[in-house]
C-alpha cells in the first residue's frame, strides 16, 4: 500500500532517454531529495515529440521505468515509480498513438500532453479530439511556460477548460526563476482561478530540483495547505491508480 505522501505526475527521472537525468546516480539523487520533500513516488514522463526523442514509446519507457524501480529498490528508498510521457502535440500525433499506443500516468487514463509553439493549430485540437474518443482525459503541462500572448493564452485556456482538458502546473513557475515572471503571474493567476487539476515537479536534475522543491512552500504559503493536498497529493494519487479524482481546486 502506498504511504501518505505528495506524487509526482511530472518528471524526467529516467537516466539517458531524454533531456532529464543523464545517469543513474542522478536519477537516484533526485528520488532522495524528493522523499526528503514529502514524496512518495513519481510518474516518469519522458518527452515524446517527433523532433527529440521520437525513440521513446509506451513500451521502451515501461521497460525503463521497471530497470529504475530496480535501482531505487537496490538502493534501499521506499519510492514507488509509475510509467507516463509528455507528449508532445505535433501534426502526427494521432498517428504516433495509433502506431504506439497512449502512454497513460500510471494506471488510469490520464495522458499528460504539452504545446510549445504559437496559439493552438488544429492539429492540437485534433490530437484532444482523438484522446477523448478513445476514453482518455488529457492533462496540458505547464501551460503558463506557454509561448502564446497573455490573452490568446486565456482564451485557449477558457476553451479547453469547456472542453473538459485538465491543467497540470510547473511548481518551478512559482518561484519563477528559469520560468520567468510572465510564466510566475499566470500560475498564481491560474492558481488563483482554481483552474489546475494538480501540480509537479517537471524535474529534469537534481540541480535543478531544490528550486522547483520551493514551490512547494510557495504554494503551500500563498493558497494553503488544502490546495497543496488537492493538487500535489489526493488529484495525483487518484490518476496513478485510476481511482475517481477531485475536482479542480
Ligand atoms: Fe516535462
């Protein structure tokens, strides 16, 4: 049974397969600042994009996870991990799904997807439009790191949102730093809104995890210790076991 505890939707735990952790130790030192923090386990949630690491497939990734699971149990931390991705939506993406299947966030049917270019083009409507279908409830990463205007930004947001699309936040935005003071306004706007179904970490190193650790006392401070829960214990842990999830808060 898994212990109470924060769950990381958000991560790039697996040593070598994208931009996140480039080795073991790293991964491993990660984990150790992430139970020191409250954590009881993580979703990896390595990039999937044409561009980058069109390598990575629901199967290559599980069996990544598992080798890492190895090494987290040889090394005596009690932290579970579960197989995800982050999508990114490309103009292929229904097709990449048809040929390799729907990485979900552990065991339920939450897919976590990401955009990075201008407004929202078709294809991005058409990858929702496929998850849906097929019964799946899409989660967007980040979206106040967005490139896209302040108010195209709110008006894509308000669209999805009736569309029944769920926001996962970057706690690294809270502090802003890398994210920057735009990417810091819209979380706490977005916060503010009750718009997020949960948060994470995003971490890609353990260099850059203390940062991102410190949103977590920001958002504890600024929206309170019932948000938190919500958002980076109870939602998450629902949509690793599949489990009925809170609404947004
Ligand atoms: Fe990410």
């Amino acid at each position: 049974m898994l212990p109470n505890g924060f769950i990381d939707l958000h991560s790039h735990l697996l040593p070598g397969i994208d931009d996140g952790c480039a080795s073991i130790d790293q991964s491993l030192a990660c984990i150790e600042g992430l139970v020191a923090a409250g954590f009881v386990g993580s979703v990896c949630s390595p990039h999937v994009c044409v561009d980058c690491c069109s390598h990575n497939t629901p199967a290559s990734i599980e069996v990544a996870v598992r080798e890492l699971q190895r090494e987290v149990d040889a090394a005596g931390l009690d932290y579970r991990l579960w197989s995800g991705a982050e999508v990114r939506l490309a103009p292929t993406t229904v097709e990449w799904f048809e040929t390799h299947g729907v990485p979900t966030l552990g065991e339920g049917r939450y897919v976590l997807v990401d955009f990075w270019g201008g407004g929202w083009p078709d294809y991005c409507d058409a990858a929702i439009d496929y998850l849906q279908r097929n019964g799946y409830q899409p989660l967007l990463a980040h979206p106040a790191r967005m490139s896209t205007e302040d108010d195209q930004l709110s008006a894509i947001l308000v669209r999805l949102r009736v569309r029944g699309v769920k926001l996962q936040g970057n706690l690294r935005c809270l502090v802003g730093g890398e994210d920057g003071k735009l990417a810091k306004q819209r979380i706490n706007r977005l916060l503010g809104e009750k718009h997020y179904f949960a948060v994470a970490t995003d971490v890609h190193s353990p260099s850059c995890l203390p940062e991102r650790l410190a949103g977590v006392e920001l958002l504890r401070r600024d929206f309170g210790d019932a948000m938190l829960q919500t958002l980076l214990g109870d939602n998450p842990r629902a949509i690793v076991s599949a489990e009925a999830a809170l609404a947004a808060v």
